[in-house]
C-alpha cells in the first residue's frame, strides 16, 4: 500500500526525533517508548483534533480529566481484577512465556512443551500510602473508561445534561502485555482518547452507528486513508467481559492488519456494576413522572499512539526528485509537526538572516509549529524538511529585500517583500508575497 517496512519506519522514527525506545542508555525497558520532539508534536496535534471534534464542537459531550490511580475497588467493581487477563503459557525448558493465543503447541525459541495454560492479569499493582495491606492495593488504570464511569454522577450534577450525551477522556493507560511488539503498536504504556456515550437502553443502535461513522471521520481528518481501515464484527465468546456488541477497525499495518480502534457497547454494566458496589444511585431521571433509568453505554476506544503507527504508515512515501530519490512524509496539514520551515538563502549574509529571522517570528506568532534552518545548502534543508513531513519550506532571497541584482540579475523590483514557498509534495516553488504566507500554511 505505501513503501513503509517497520524498519525504515522506526529508524526514521529515531532518527529524526519522532519517538526513542525508553530508557534507553540503561539498555531499554519492554514496552515502552518515547516521544521526541517531533513525535509529541504530531501526538498532540492528533489529540487537539480529535478533542476539538468530538468535544469542543458538539453540545452533547463532556471533557474530563480523572487520575490514573484509583481506589482498588473500581477495578473490582468493572470484573478488571477478575477477568482482564491474557492466556500464558510457560516453557518447561527455557522458561520463556508466551501468550497461549499467539504461539503454536511448542516453544518458538527451544521447541521446549509448554506447561499448562493460566490466565495472567494485564493489571499492573501498585500500593497507595505507606501503610501495606489489602485496602492499600491499587492499580494503574487499565483504560481510562473507569474514570468516566466513577465521575458520572458529578458530571450529570453539576451539568444536567439529557440523554444522549457522552463524556470524553485523554489519558494514559497501562497493561502488562505479555509480549509487546511491533513498536508503539503493542506497548505496556500508552494513551487512550475514549468516549462513553450515554443513551436510553433502546437507542444503542443508533448511537453505535453514529459512532462508526465517526470514526470513520476520524481517520479521515488525521489522514489515515479509509481504503486500509477495514470493520470486524468481534464474534460472541471473544468480546470483552462487558461488550455485548463489539467492531474492531483494523488497518493495515505493515505487519498485518490489526486493531486500530474498538467500538463497544457496554450495556448498563458498568454503571450497574459501580452504583451496586460503591451503594450510590447512578440512575438518572430522563422524564418527568417516570421512574429513573440506568443509561446504556456506547463506548468509542481510539488508542493514541496506534493512531500515530497508523499514520506514519500512511504517509511514508519514497520517489524521486529531480532524478534523486527521496524519502518523505505525506502528512496532512492538520498533524504535520513544522508547519513550515524558514531560510535564509545564505547563511553568511547578514541582511538575508535578518529578514528570514524577521519572518520566522511573524509566523511563529500566529502559526507555532515553525522551523527555522540555515544549515548546509538549500537542497539538503528541502530534504531534511521532506524527511520530517513539513508541507512547506519558505525562502528568503536577495529578491525578499528588494536588491534583484545581487539574484539572478533579473531587474525586478516588484519582487520586494515576496518569498519562494516550496511544496513537498510536489517540489514545485511559487513566489508569493509575504503577507500571504499565514493563509497558505494554515
Ligand atoms: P488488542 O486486542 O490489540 O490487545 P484490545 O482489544 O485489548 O486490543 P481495547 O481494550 O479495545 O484493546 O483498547 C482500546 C484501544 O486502546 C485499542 O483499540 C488500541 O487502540 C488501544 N490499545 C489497547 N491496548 C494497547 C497496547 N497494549 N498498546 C497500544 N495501544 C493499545
């Protein structure tokens, strides 16, 4: 589909400042990575997006922002102690383990037998305080889901909203995997960006398919094209313990196509769940003179940084230019990390570097995600900018200051105060004048 490997892509991941393996001096940690300088730009930019569609310009959602540690019994309460749990198996030879589901009757490493299958929770423990007993055990939140349901009461206080209306949350989660692989694919630390949708228990239906379309919208404003995202209606019996109706949307990484993102429909489970453990009324009243109701829960699940997988996937492209070969990022506008790059044509030209600096600023004041470059020639910035996805690269010249004949010669003054804007894309250069520079780049 693209000329992306997972090789090319990580190495250009590292590279350029996308994203580190973590802890990386002391040899790594499994699971983990980071987000350099460019990758926590394009991250954010996915989260803004997706938080400006789905909460700021709607009037049915709800932000919120709830902690990652939570008391013990939420996890209780949701079936998370009980039953979020991957299959393991161990090697009685080498002792390797493995999820039962992703290996055959013998060990991939020695050929060793497995011993028996058991159920290995992907909760990681932690203790709360400094006293250390049962009621100080807690868990780093497996999904940031729990957070919404616990707040559910005071959001519907303080707001009163009517049904439908949903509640948004951005945040960190975690789950001991038992085999992280493929990148940020499969990792013990990531982000969530999740919806839950609240309804009346006869309107899921309608809810779910709004909800798929706008996935689908989603992908489309980030740039993950729809041709490679792909529906799987998860089947009965491998749902999770709280979905009676599940869509997977799969994508084709360059691995295999695999999960990118859930749509599930959680019935009154989890507010059922919480009101009977924790003895508070989670019901609401959605007519007057009718007895309170336990809303129905349609629940979008976008992970973060399978987002950003995906895309970096999407937009990995290798061509030639002007007879060289390159490699460059198609990404949209909207996730690009630098939205443009400013030169100086010459480095060494104090005049050329004053009105460039003079530029930069201007832009940078109304557009952030500006570059500023000076290094080397012209053609290797243009590489260098491609490399990293910048839609556009702005010149300043001899022309910009209104003394063409230090240029080409070429005696023009009406070229005073214009730049070349250069495409990647295409590579093509236009001459465009400096005031219009915000409206082209945004
Ligand atoms: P998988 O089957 O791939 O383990 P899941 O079905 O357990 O995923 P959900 O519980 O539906 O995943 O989580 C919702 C979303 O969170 C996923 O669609 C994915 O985008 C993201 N996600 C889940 N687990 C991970 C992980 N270990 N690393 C990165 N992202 C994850």
């Amino acid at each position: 589909m693209t000329d992306a490997s997972m090789e090319k892509i990580v190495s250009l991941a590292k590279r350029r400042g996308f994203i580190y393996p973590g802890s990386e001096i002391y040899g790594g940690l499994s699971g983990t990575w980071d987000y350099g300088p460019l990758g926590v730009e394009l991250k954010n930019n996915v989260k803004q997006l997706w938080w400006r569609m789905f909460v700021q310009e709607r009037d049915d959602m709800c932000g919120l922002d709830a902690a990652i540690l939570m008391n013990g019994k939420v996890w209780e309460a949701s079936g998370h102690v009980s039953g979020f749990s991957d299959p393991l198996v161990e090697c009685k030879k080498c002792k390797r383990r493995f999820r039962a589901d992703q290996v055959e009757d013998k060990c991939p490493e020695c050929t060793g037998a497995f011993g028996e299958v058991r159920q290995f929770n992907m909760m990681f423990k932690t203790q709360v305080g400094a006293t250390d007993d049962a009621s100080s055990v807690s868990y780093l939140r497996p999904e940031t889901a729990g957070g919404i349901f616990v707040n559910f009461k005071n959001i519907v206080d303080s707001f009163h909203p009517k049904l439908p209306f949903g509640i948004a949350q951005i945040g960190k989660a975690f789950r001991n995997e038992i085999a992280p692989r493929d990148f940020v694919f499969r990792v013990r630390e990531f982000e969530q960006m999740e919806i839950e949708y609240f309804v009346r228990p006869t309107e899921w239906e309608d809810a779910f398919e709004e909800w798929r379309k706008n996935v689908h919208a989603f992908n489309e404003a980030v740039g993950i094209p729809s041709s490679a995202v792909h529906e799987l209606e998860v089947p009965d019996g491998e749902r999770a313990h709280y979905s009676k109706r599940t869509i997977d949307f799969e994508f084709d990484f360059p691995f295999g196509r695999k999960e990118l993102y859930g749509l599930a429909y959680r019935t009154d489970f989890d507010l059922s769940a919480h009101s009977q453990s924790s003895g508070v009324d989670l019901k609401v009243i959605d007519k007057e003179g009718e007895a309170p109701i336990t809303p129905h829960v349609v629940e979008p699940s976008f992970g973060v940084d399978r987002t950003v997988l995906a895309i970096l996937a999407s937009v990995y492209t290798e061509d030639e230019l002007g007879g060289e070969p390159r490699t460059f990022l198609k990404f949209n506008k909207a996730v690009a990390p630098i939205k443009a790059a400013v030169f100086p044509l010459l480095k060494n030209k104090p005049e050329l570097v004053a009105k460039a600096r003079e530029i930069y600023n201007m832009l940078k004041k109304e557009v952030p995600q500006i570059m500023w470059d000076d290094n080397g020639n012209i053609g290797k910035r243009y590489r260098r900018q491609d490399e990293i996805g910048t839609p556009y690269c702005i010149t300043v010249d001899f022309d910009t200051l209104g003394d063409p004949s230090k240029n080409s010669g070429q005696e023009n003054l009406e070229l005073k105060d214009t730049v070349t804007i250069r495409d990647r894309d295409t590579g093509e250069q236009e001459r465009v004048s400096i005031d219009s520079l915000v409206s082209r780049i945004i």
